[in-house]
C-alpha cells in the first residue's frame, strides 16, 4: 500500500510538472513541487525515526522447551525529536526454532525519556542462543516511506533446557548377591541389606514404606536396600555427523535428549547414579540429585550430531572409563556397523548394553526420497539382538 501511494504521489507530481511546462501553467507547478516536497520530507522523516536510539535488553538465562519465554526491550531516543511510531524486532537466531511469536507493538521514543517494548516465544528447539542485534522500522506521520536500520545492542545468551519425555524403558536385571528388582532398574532398590531410608518415588512397592519414619517426617519415605542392581549406568548419545534426522523441532536428536532426560530424572530420583562418559566425565548420583538436576539438562541442552566419533566409538570409550556390573544405554537412529561387535567386548566386560533404537525413516519429511541407513530396521535390531544387547525400538510420538 505505501508502494503504491508513493508511486501514485510521485507519478502524478510528474505529470503536473509536464502539464504546467505544455500550458505554462505556474499554478501546476507549484502545485507538482509542493507534491515533490511531501515526499521528500516524508523521507526525511522516516530517515530520522530510526536514528539516534539506544536500546538494552533483558531475556531469561535459562527455558524449557515449550516454556513461554518473555523478552524486554528498553529504548531511549538520544535526539530532542518528536518521533513518529517505530517498531522495534529482535534478530534472533536462524537455529532458534519456535512457536507463537508476538509482535512488537509500535512506540514513539521521547529524549532522555526510558520506554518498555516486549514480545513473547515458545522455544521448540534446546540448545544454547546468542543474539545481539536489533531492527528498528520506521516510517512518517503520513505512512508513506518506511526506514529501516539495524542496531548492535549488548548479546544476550539463553539456554533451551529439553522438556523430558517420558518414554517406556526397561533395565535387565544384574546378577549380584540379594533381590534385584528389574521392574524399578535401581541402583538401590530391595535387596537384603538395609542402606535407610529415602523420599517415595513413584515406581516405588507400597510394602517398603517405612510408616514410622514417614509419620515424623509427613511425607511418604520407603526402605533403601543395597541390592544386586548395576553399579554404575551411562548414557552415551549418536552424536556423529549427519545423524540427526528430522526438520525443525521433530528431530531424532531432540526426542532422544527428551527421553534421555526423562530417564535419567527418573532413575536420579529413585537411587541410581549416571553419567555422560562421553560429555563429561562427572556423574551425577541421586544424593546431589536436587543441585545437578539443572546441570543434567543442561548437558543434554548442548549435545548436537556434530562429532567425528561413532556410536561404537563412543560405547567403547563409556566402556573402558567403567567397572565390571555396569550398564550403558546407547540412543541411536542411524545404524553403525561396528556397535554390535562393540556390544560383544562390553558382555566379556560384565556391561550389560541396552540399545534404544529410533527409526530415522519416521522423521524423514513427506516424499523427500532421502534413504538413510535407519537403526530401527529389522536386520539390525536382529544384529544387536545376536550381539547380545537388550533392544528398545521407540515410537516417534505425534506431539513431537
């Protein structure tokens, strides 16, 4: 529409000035000028709306994916003008990928005089953000030109912590001394020897509340037992190039850091202990669950299919940083040859490897007729079966 009226104002300035030099009119050629002159201070105008403004911005440190995320922009005018409205945009990132983006209402900065712009994200996408600039648009008191110009304002950098997933896993039973329950897949669960007590969780048997501990304390605590689960359990993620299958948020790489921080909660909250051998080489137990809970999804926040190691790779490297009686979950959606003869070293170790499987063929876009070497094929599930793995194939959900 602004094209369109400036194109008319400035065709029919034109046409007056041919018109009064064909009849020598003075009339029309004052009147072509003073048309000229509207669209030339409209430009002027519209040129200084976005000039001399400083700006400062405030966004959250730290989101969930799907959390609304709230963004503040203060803008002061350097200049003693009267300004015309301007709409401030933030140049987020092009890997942020998100939902429900607000816009920016238009505001006219005054000197020396602080005003408030804000708009509002779903993230879709974990990761960790920087951005810095922001675009100022701006236009005159008739709407005819539009300005636009791009400022450098101080970076802010937010974390996309994952949203965990809940998905349905299973943990083999562990040979040692005492019962092991295989349903709960505790490090600590009920065995025969007594270790105190501990905050219900949910899996938890009813038969091993302990009702007088839970009286004094009024909250549900149940018996912790050493017990003949797996010493030790790592998570190692494919993190190899090109494996992250998928477009936008509905990736392989975003559902099994998902899952991967459902199931490492889980297994924090009732006794276990984990790792990310190949992330990073602390683990985190269950009595520093409520410091590290933060630190375990920002782990998993960072993780991107940008490394040279393969899958088997990395299993052997979680294998050798382990003991004996150990379990390692390994998440995949590309197939790799070379992990069911690696499953085979870590069974001669006394680690026991439960391959989650994602078919990648799932995440592939409509007719795009990629062919990937999907983990979740029957031939290869038959593979890490022989090799002696416990095998989960995960659906992709459709919330995804």
């Amino acid at each position: 529409m602004r094209q369109a009226a400036r194109t008319a104002l400035v065709t029919s300035a034109l046409f007056l000035v041919v018109v009064a030099i064909m009849l020598n009119s003075a009339a029309l050629f004052y009147m072509s000028t003073a048309i000229l002159g509207t669209i030339l201070m409209a430009r002027l105008q519209s040129y200084r709306s976005v000039r001399g403004l400083r700006f400062d911005r405030h966004a959250p440190d730290t989101v969930k994916v799907g959390e609304v995320v709230k963004v503040e922009i203060t803008i002061w005018s350097e200049r003693r003008i009267r300004r015309p409205l301007v709409v401030i945009e933030d140049v987020l990132p092009p890997k942020m990928v998100m939902a429900d983006l607000s816009a920016s209402l238009p505001i006219a900065p005054a000197f020396d005089v602080p005003i408030q712009s804000q708009y509002t994200f779903r993230p879709l996408r974990r990761g960790r953000f920087r951005w810095s600039q922001v675009k100022v648009l701006g236009t005159d008191a008739l709407g005819l030109v539009t300005s636009e110009r791009t400022y450098d304002v101080s970076a802010v950098e937010m974390m996309v912590l994952p949203s965990p997933m809940p998905v349905d896993f299973e943990i083999p039973p562990a040979p040692a001394y005492g019962i092991s329950e295989s349903e709960t897949g505790l490090g600590r669960g009920s065995g025969i020897e007594p270790r105190g007590v501990r905050e219900y969780s949910s899996g938890d048997s009813l038969r091993y509340v302990h009702w007088r501990s839970s009286a004094r304390a009024g909250k549900l605590l149940v018996k912790e037992f050493a017990t003949g689960s797996y010493s030790a359990t790592s998570f190692v993620i494919q993190r190899t190039h090109q494996t992250d299958i998928g477009v936008g948020a509905a990736t392989t790489l975003e559902q099994i850091c998902a899952n991967a921080a459902f199931m490492a909660d889980r297994m924090l909250r009732q006794g276990g202990e984990i790792s990310f051998p190949t992330l990073t080489g602390t683990a985190i137990s269950s009595s520093v669950y409520n410091d590290h809970n933060q630190r375990l999804l920002a782990i998993l926040a960072t993780v991107e299919a940008d490394s040279d190691m393969t899958i088997a790779e990395e299993v052997e490297q979680a294998r050798r940083s382990m003991p004996a009686g150990g379990l390692i979950f390994a998440f995949l959606s590309i197939a790799d040859d070379a992990l069911p003869q690696e499953v085979r070293r870590c069974l001669a170790s006394g680690i026991q490897v439960v391959a989650m499987l994602y078919d990648a063929d799932e995440y592939l876009p409509p007719r795009s007729g990629n062919l990937v070497n999907t983990a979740g094929s029957i031939h290869y599930i038959e593979a890490l079966t022989m090799a002696g793995a416990k095998v989960q194939l995960v659906p992709k959900p459709e919330s995804l």
